[in-house]
C-alpha cells in the first residue's frame, strides 16, 4: 500500500511533467499557456484559458504538453468559445491507489 508521503510525491512529480497545452478549433491547433496549476494533496489541477483574443469557435480538443511537447493529458468534450468572451478549460488527476 503506498503512504499518502508518496501519493504526494507522485502527483507533484505528474504537476511538474505539464508545462504548456493546445487547443483545437476546426482543424487548426492553437498553442496555449496554463493559466493556473493547482496542486492540493494528490489533486492536479491544471487551466487553460482562452482570452477574447484567442481565436473563437467550437474547442473540440484541449491538450496538456510536456516540455518536449509529448501529450500528458487530452480532453474531446466540446466547447463553445464565443467571440469577446474567455473561456477557462481545466483538466483535474487525482492520484489514488486502487
């Protein structure tokens, strides 16, 4: 059974893995930066957040990237992103033994 000492450990490892992210809209991939990282006990939350100035439209993916720009984590459930407005995507891990 692992201590929660190193449930802790692994999440933050996995916090410290994801630097940056991207979105897509249509068949273009946009680059975006974390807004927020949060880590709380063995729970990542990582944000993406699109300005007014982003490019607007359905988000039908949003991606977390590592420094090298290998794909952490990925979320499909569309979005609507309206022109003029922001749009906050958060992605939350919770690391558990099963």
């Amino acid at each position: 059974m692992l201590t929660q000492l190193a449930l802790t450990r692994i999440a933050s490892f996995i916090d410290g893995q994801i630097v940056s992210g991207d979105f897509r809209i249509g068949s273009t991939t946009y680059p975006a930066n974390l807004r927020r990282s949060i880590l709380d006990g063995t729970t990542i939350r990582k944000q993406i957040y699109l300005t007014q100035n982003d490019p607007y439209g359905t988000v039908d993916r949003a991606r977390l990237l590592t420094s090298d720009g290998q794909v952490f984590a990925e979320r499909t459930d569309t979005k609507e992103h309206e022109h003029g407005k922001g749009l906050l995507l958060e992605f939350r891990i919770t690391v558990e033994e099963v």
